[in-house]
C-alpha cells in the first residue's frame, strides 16, 4: 500500500475550500501520514480531528496517522517541509508538498512528490469530481487560499 505523507499546505487548502473529505477519498485505500511538525503547524481543530495519534486510532473517522520524525542533515528546511521531506525518505512514501524549495529538493533526493493540484487531477480522473466541479474548485482556491497557478498549470488541470 502506497503512503502519502501531506505537508500543512496541501492539508488548508483543502480545509479552507471544504473539501476534506475529497482530499480522504482521494487517498482512500492508501495510508495517510502527517508528520508530528506538521501536525504541530496546523491551526485548524477540522484537521486535527482527523489525524489518529496512535496506530489503534487509525480507522475511517482518523483517516490521518501523526508519525514522528527522526532527523537528517541533508535536508535545509526547519519545518513541515522538512518533515514531510524526511518520513518520505525514510518510508519510500509520497511527499504531498506544494512548496517550490521543498519540491525542488524532493527531487534532487529522488524522493516522489505531488501537490495539491495532482491530487485535484487524480479526483477528476477517478470521477470523483466533475469537470464543472473542478473549476469551482480552482476559483475557490485562488479566493480561499491564494493559490496560484499558470494559466498552463489550469488547462494540465482541466483537460
């Protein structure tokens, strides 16, 4: 079974347009992880709900499992980044980062990543969500969450 290790940016954006639920049955049959620094940077009680802190906790409702984080020096960031950065090393896992700097080291280390927007992609490949939906989803974004993105980024997205 595949692991997603999800970074605080990708986890607001889909708490501040409403679409927590979405992000889990995106990830459904996967392990979802949020290392304990990220756990510590996220400010909203929705997603903290959701994040098992033991193993036991795990089922539908904690859909998130919190694991801590052993340190490693190749890695220049000091916080949710790095985190998510190293359980995916460690793990072989996804890094689920939309930080340029942090995707960028991803893959100088070879480490897997995807962002918010793969992960909207995925949903409308798996008919989770529609064509209509989507846009909706991309204009809540850029209101919600300040996301940017290209122009190019949502054609990619939209087609």
């Amino acid at each position: 079974m595949t692991e997603f290790i999800l970074d605080n940016s990708v986890l607001s954006a889909f708490h501040k347009i409403g679409r927590l639920k979405l992000l889990k049955d995106i990830l459904k049959n996967h392990t979802v992880i949020v290392p304990d620094n990220v756990v510590r940077e996220t400010k909203y009680p929705e997603i903290i709900d959701q994040i098992a802190f033991t193993r036991q906790q795990y089922s539908t409702k904690k859909w998130m499992l919190r694991v801590g984080v052993k340190s490693n020096k190749h890695i220049k960031f000091k916080n949710g980044e790095q985190a998510v950065l190293e359980v995916a090393a460690q793990r072989g896992g996804w890094a689920v980062i939309d930080d340029l700097k942090a995707r960028k080291q991803a893959h100088k280390r070879r480490i897997k990543y995807a962002g918010t927007l793969t992960l909207l992609k995925r949903a409308r490949e798996k008919k989770l969500i529609t064509k209509t939906e989507l846009r909706k989803i991309i204009i809540d974004l850029k209101e919600k969450d300040q996301f940017r993105m290209t122009k190019e980024l949502e054609d990619w997205l939209l087609k």
